[in-house]
C-alpha cells in the first residue's frame, strides 16, 4: 500500500514483511506496485454465479416472527379458551377480559415492532464497511458486497470479516483470540490463513477473499452481534420461573375449582360456568409478559432517539446492575485529537532535524494513531528519505518504530513511544517527563535505536533524543458522567495504556474521586484474589496492556462486582468482550462495536448515564409491577381453594375480576412501568418479588373470602348471591387498592392522583345505574357494606406491617 508524503513503503509481492534487518540501503528491496484487486468484470461474474457474501445481516426479528411470538402463548391459549366457552354461554360483559388480552396482544406487538424498526435504522449507521480493493483504487462496500476473490485491505482494529489468505503485511499482527481462545496476537505474512471473526491488533496490508457467505468459519458473527436478541436475563428468567410455579399452582386449583362449581354444587349450568372461568382467568399473570416486552422496547425507542444501539436487549438490564464501571482514558475521558505542545530536544539534539525525524515516522505509518496525527499535523515529511522498515504500534509494546535511508547520511533506525518503557529507570529524562504527566499532559520519547527492528526488544538501548510533549482534549461531557456515576454510587475505574500520573492528572481535572489514587500496571500483582484487592484500592491505572485490561475485569467479577467497560480501540476488546457489559463508541474499531453490547453511535461519554437510567427504570418498575400481578394470582389460588373446600359457589364472574383488575392492576401497572426510576437494580429477582406477593396475596384472599362469607350469612334468599359478590368485591377492591398505594411509593403528585383517579373510577361504577347493572354491582344495605370496608382496612393495614417487617428482617 502507498504511503502518504515521499516515503516509500517499500512492500513487495513476495510478502516479506517490511522490518529492517540492518543492511545498506541499497540492498532494500525494490518498490511494487500494490495488487489492483478484482476489475469491474469480475466482480459482475462473481455475483452472477451466487459467490457473494450474503449471509443476511439483520438486527431484529421479522414482523410475522414478531406477531407469532406474542400471539401463540401458552397463556393466551388458556385465556383463548376460556373467552370462547365465555361468548357462548355468558352476557358479553363477562368476556371482557378477552378483548383486554386481545388489545395487550396488539399493544405488544406494536412496541416490538417499533423497536424493531429503530434498531433496524441504528444497526445501518453502525455497520461496518470494510476497505476493497476493485480496479486499483480502495473504496469502502457494505459487508454483503464483497464477493469471492475480492482484495479486502485491513488496519490496525479492523475485523476480519471474511476467511482469506493475506497477500500483503506490514507488520500485521492479528487476534484470534474471539475464535480460538489464544490471547497473543498471531503474526500474519503473505501466503497465512486469515479467519473471520478475528482482528487487527497492529500494522496493515491486505488479503484475499477465499470463503464468503455461510462458508466461512465465523460467518454468523456479524448476523448475530446486531440482532434484536432475546437472550438469557435474570429478569427474564425469573419471570420464566415464576410462570412455571403458576402452572404448577394453578392446574390443580383450576380443576378442582370446575369440579366444584359444575358438580358438587346443584348450580345453574351457565352460572356455574360463568364462575368457573371466572376463579380461573385471575391466576394467570398474563399482563406481566406483556408489560415486560414493552418496557424493554419503549427503553430500545428512548436509546434508539438518542443514538445508542442496543446490541442486546438484557444490556439495559445488566447496565443497571452495573457497579464498577471501567474507562478507558483515550476516546472516553478525552477527544480522539490531541495537539503537540512542544518538542523538547534531549543531548543537544537539533530540533529542526527532530522535526524531520518525526515528519518521517509520521509518513511511515498509513494509519496512524491519534498521538501520531498529532505528529503528522505538526511535523511534515521531509524529502528525500526512504523507509527501509517499519515496526507498527501495538497496545502491547507501547512504542512504534521505522528505519529510513536519509539519502547520503547513515542508515537510522528511530523509535516513538512511551518513556517510562524505552528509558532505564533512574534516567535524567524520566524526571521531566513526570513533571509534564503530573500536569496532566502526555509525553512520548523520540529515541535512536541501537540496532535495527527485528530483534525482540528493538528498544533496548536506546538513545533518547527529543520529548514530544502532547496535550490532550477533555470530553466537555466527561466531568458531568462521572459525577452522575459517583452519585448513583457506580464506582469508576480509569484503566489506560499511558504513564499513570498523567491520567490521573487527567481524571482529576474531570473531578473523579480518587484520581490521585494512582497505579502503575507494571507493579500489578498476578494473583487474582491481590489484583481484585488493589483494584478496589485504587482509580487510576496506568501503562495497561490488553491483557492486563481483561484480568482486571476478570479480578473484579471474580470480587463480585458487576462490571460495565467502555472502550473504542482495539487494545479494549478482550476487557469488552469478558465484561458484564461491553460499550463501544461508535467511531471505535470494527472489532469493539462487534463484541460490545452497546454502540455509542454518537460517540458521546454523555450518552451512557441515559443508558444505566433506562436499565434502572425499565428493571425497578418491572419488580414493581410483578408484584401487583402476583399478589392477584395469589390470591386467586387461594380463593379457589377455599371455596372448593367450603363447597360454595365462586363469589365472582369475570367481569368483576376484569373490572378489579384493570382498574387496580392493568391500567396503573402500564403507568408504574414506564415511570421514571433511578433505583440501582438488585439481584434475586424472583425472590424479592415473592416475598411480597405470597403474604399479600393471601392476606387480601383471607379478607376477601371473610367478606364473603360473612355476606352468605347475612344476606338470605334467592337473589341473595348478588349481594354476597358485591361485598366481596367491595373488599377485595380496597385491599387491592392499598397494595396499589404500597406499590407506588415513594409519592409524587401523579403517583397519588393515578391512585386517587382508580379509587374514583370504581365508585363511578357503583353510583351510576347502567354501570352497576352492566357490572353486576349491588351493594344492599349499609351493614353488610361497611363490615366489608372494615375488614379491608384490617387487611390493608396488615398488609402494611407484614411488608415493613420484611423490609427489615429478609433483606436481599
């Protein structure tokens, strides 16, 4: 490949790789034209015989899939059921809640859809394009363009996204690691294998396509990094889980419930059916799945306005668990630019040839790392020097290098880099060098090596010759992030390839609490159990290599902390991809928006406090709402347990159930869901759900069923029944009603006027005549109705107690 300004790059075809070996300049290869790729033609023939890569690439579930999947239920087979057997032989009131699952049913389908259409939209922006070759002349395709054959030119963080066999390196280097597991990057020269799925970790050059499509070896990556996925949650399990203890419960109950209403008891037949299915619709906590899915597509919609692609669903819940949060410095803390502040030369060092020198090490290098640009715009390439070698940055190194022929002068072999690793400890300039990263500012050594760069540690011994003293442009949104972390109690930890005290100088000009807790990586302990101890110590770490960034990470989950680790260069992927959660900025390399579970694509720090917001609100308001779900189901089984023991009629139709549970479960559960909640989300979902449900449940069963049968007792006569039902809903809707008012706390104006707006709707219901009778809804007397308000004040306020001591003695 070219090299920007005079520099030669000096590649051949015969794929030697370009590090100098010490000769004369006149034994360095001659230059060659780089490959041209595929022409126009053959390009044409390739697609016409199908060998394209057209694995589809799609971030969602179709529409069809999406129906298929909230309409064929196990619950909304059950409640099908029931709704026909109701239209048959009941008023049309009591089949109600048919058309409330038939509506949640559409309302489900139509967020997902929603959000289907926005990740669709965001996975588009965030696609990679990878660089082809075609007719001598590179230009960025769509992944599905690339066709067998096709010349696919790579740097450092691009992902290999087809298999191929290289063609051209220089200095390549490329991690297997997310295929085989081996974490050392693997040199790569001409004539090598190439895998889909792996990445560049330095250097460049440019391979052939040999698989495409479903051949090759990792071609379901991409597919699969942006679908609209489902995947395991503790949310979702737990409501999995606590499905399948309903099932249990409620298959028995339900059977001797209709063996009791249409058997035991010499009842009407419509009647009895009609209460049948009314003891059995309540136990089905059918509005919780529904509200689920809504939750987490209404929080993709959000996301999605705000430019962030959700990889994953469960990355917004798992960001709201999140307690340790991992920053890398460059692209996170600070802008990708920096601009040089001076140019310090060392030993007497002439600063006009110190420019040239770096001009040339700037021209050398055809992707150059954002310290490097900062070079190149500085410093412009001299004329008449050749490069003879070069030796790319990596991550792991922490120093570039090139060697050059300087027309008539000596052969030179220069180094850049960080100078804590090319300098001996104790050295003069290590001193300076401190100084400046104590202020905050990044400093890199220009030194002349002793040799050339094939050796294994082409650095040693090398001359210092000049400082390059870089400053570093703060994100204008970072100081407001981590002040948003430390008050949400996230701790954060900065983890960065550079010298320590210079990012912590960083940090502490952005306000992060214990910036000046500062580590050198270099010291880190090995042991798990003491780098999971030092990290906990400290903020800031300095001169981290990818490994080290994935041990930490590793250190900290193993402390059990739930870590989040945001990154945009290739140096993070390891740490990203073994992280809880993985973020990547969107102008990162190919290879950290693949393995992270969200893309910034605005590439805004800022952006992540909205995502941690989104997970806690979306997981907070759910355990909300799933207790209100289950203390109806609760009570429901325990309802018809007891009136199959008593062998007494069920004392509701559905259509007091539908009306109880719309006003005190389904509408205020869709507010509740959807509300604001900036509570950290716990673990033992299913736990601390039942906890509350089960005394609940069968507190407001007990007081119901007293209700009820204190009513059969007082009320005698054949149209007696009614009245008994209408008592018993009467304590049942108060008791409910006071969960409500439990679930909603801690109380804002709306809060208490959706409670007050359900407690008026239901006495509409029982002032207006045309709705008492469409209800069924007569309340005889003044005894019988005040004892029923009575009892569900006891009730209610034993509920309160009971909750509070759980509160306090089986904390989660």
């Amino acid at each position: 490949m070219t090299q920007r300004g005079q520099v030669d790059t000096g590649g051949s075809d015969s794929g030697n790789s370009r590090i100098d070996t010490g000769a004369e300049p006149d034994a360095a290869p001659p230059a060659v034209p780089p490959e041209p790729g595929l022409t126009s033609a053959e390009v044409a023939e390739a697609v016409a015989r199908g060998e394209v890569n057209d694995v589809p690439v799609r971030s969602s579930r179709s529409l069809a899939e999406i129906a298929r999947a909230n309409v064929f239920t196990r619950f909304n087979a059950i409640i099908g059921v029931l709704w026909v057997i109701m239209l048959f032989v009941a008023p049309i009131q009591d089949s109600l809640f048919g058309f409330v699952i038939v509506a949640n049913t559409g309302i489900g389908i139509f967020q997902e859809w929603r959000a289907k259409r926005t990740l669709d939209g965001l996975a588009v922006i965030g696609e990679a394009k990878p660089t082809v070759r075609r007719d001598g002349r590179p230009g960025e395709i769509s992944t599905s363009e690339i066709v067998l054959g096709d010349l696919i030119e790579i740097g450092p963080g691009d992902k290999i996204v087809v298999d191929g066999e290289v063609r051209e390196a220089d200095g390549l280097e490329v991690d297997e690691s997310l295929l085989t597991g081996e974490a050392d990057p693997v040199v790569k020269r001409p004539g090598d294998e190439v895998m889909s799925g792996s990445f560049v970790t330095a250097g460049g050059g440019a391979f052939r396509a040999t698989k495409v499509g479903r051949e090759a070896y990792a071609a379901q990556l991409a597919e699969e990094a942006s679908r609209f996925t489902l995947v395991h949650s503790e949310l979702r399990s737990g409501i999995s889980t606590i499905l399948k203890y309903v099932t249990w419960m409620m298959v028995p109950t339900a059977i001797g419930l209709v063996i009791s209403q249409l058997v035991v008891r010499d009842n009407d037949f419509k009647n009895a059916v009609a209460r049948t299915v009314g003891g059995i619709v309540p136990m089905v906590p059918e509005g919780l799945v529904l509200l689920t899915s809504v939750a987490f597509a209404i929080g993709v919609i959000r996301l999605g306005r705000k430019q962030c692609l959700v990889q994953e669903l469960p990355a917004i819940e798992g960001l709201a668990r999140v307690d340790t949060v991992c920053l890398d410095k460059t692209g996170t803390l600070t802008e990708g630019g920096m601009d040089i502040q001076a140019i310090r030369p060392l030993g007497g060092a002439d600063e006009a040839y110190v420019r040239r020198v770096l001009g040339a090490l700037g021209a050398s290098d055809p992707r150059p790392n954002a310290s490097l640009q900062a070079v190149i715009d500085a410093c412009p390439a001299p004329e008449g020097w050749r490069t003879t070698g070069t030796l790319p940055f990596s991550s792991a190194r922490k120093y570039s290098g090139a060697s050059f022929d300087e027309g008539d002068a000596t052969h030179r072999t220069w180094l850049l880099g960080a100078p804590d690793v090319l300098l001996p400890p104790g050295a003069e300039a290590l001193a300076e060098t401190d100084a400046l990263n104590e202020r905050g500012l990044r400093v890199l050594l220009l030194s002349r090596a002793a040799g050339g760069l094939d050796g294994a540690d082409p650095g040693a011994g090398a001359e210092p010759t000049a400082l390059v003293v870089l400053e570093q442009r703060l994100r204008p949104d970072a100081a407001d992030t981590l002040r948003y972390f430390e008050d949400q109690h996230v701790a954060a930890k900065v983890i960065s390839g550079d010298n320590a005290v210079s990012v912590g100088a960083v940090a502490g000009k952005l306000g992060l609490p214990g910036a000046e807790r500062t580590y050198d990586a270099r010291k880190l302990p090995k042991e798990p159990e003491a780098l999971a101890e030092t990290l906990d110590e400290n903020t800031v770490f300095g001169r981290v290599t990818p490994q080290q960034k994935r041990d930490m990470v590793g250190a900290l989950q193993a402390h059990g902390h739930t870590v989040a680790m945001t990154g945009d260069g290739v140096n993070d992927v390891l740490a990203l991809k073994d992280a809880d959660i993985g973020v990547s900025m969107g102008s990162g390399s190919e290879a950290t928006r693949a393995v992270a579970q969200i893309v910034l694509l605005n590439n805004s720090f800022a952006t992540l406090p909205s995502v941690v917001a989104e997970g806690r609100r979306v997981i907070g308001n759910i355990t909300r709402v799933a207790t209100l779900f289950l203390v109806k189901t609760v009570y429901s089984v325990l309802l018809a347990i007891l009136v199959v023991l008593s062998q007494t009629e069920y004392p509701f139709l559905p259509r007091h159930l539908t009306l109880l549970s719309t006003l005190t479960i389904g509408v205020p559960a869709f507010f509740l869901a959807l509300a604001p909640n900036k509570e950290r989300a716990q673990p033992h979902f299913v736990k601390r759900v039942m906890r509350y449900a089960i005394p609940g449940g069968v507190i407001a069963a007990l007081a119901t069923f007293t209700t009820y049968m204190t009513a059969r007792a007082y009320y005698t006569g054949p149209d007696a029944l009614p009245a008994e039902t209408s008592a018993a809903t009467l304590t049942l809707f108060l008791v409910s009603l006071w969960v409500l008012a439990i679930i909603a706390r801690p109380y804002t104006w709306w809060r208490i006027g959706l409670v007050a707006t359900m407690a008026g709707a239901f006495l509409v219901v029982l002032a207006v005549p045309w709705l008492q009778e469409f209800f069924a809804l007569r309340l005889v007397g003044s005894v019988m109705p005040w004892a029923a308000v009575g009892i569900a004040v006891i009730a209610a306020a034993l509920i309160e107690v009971v909750w509070r001591i759980v509160d306090r003695r089986l904390p989660v």
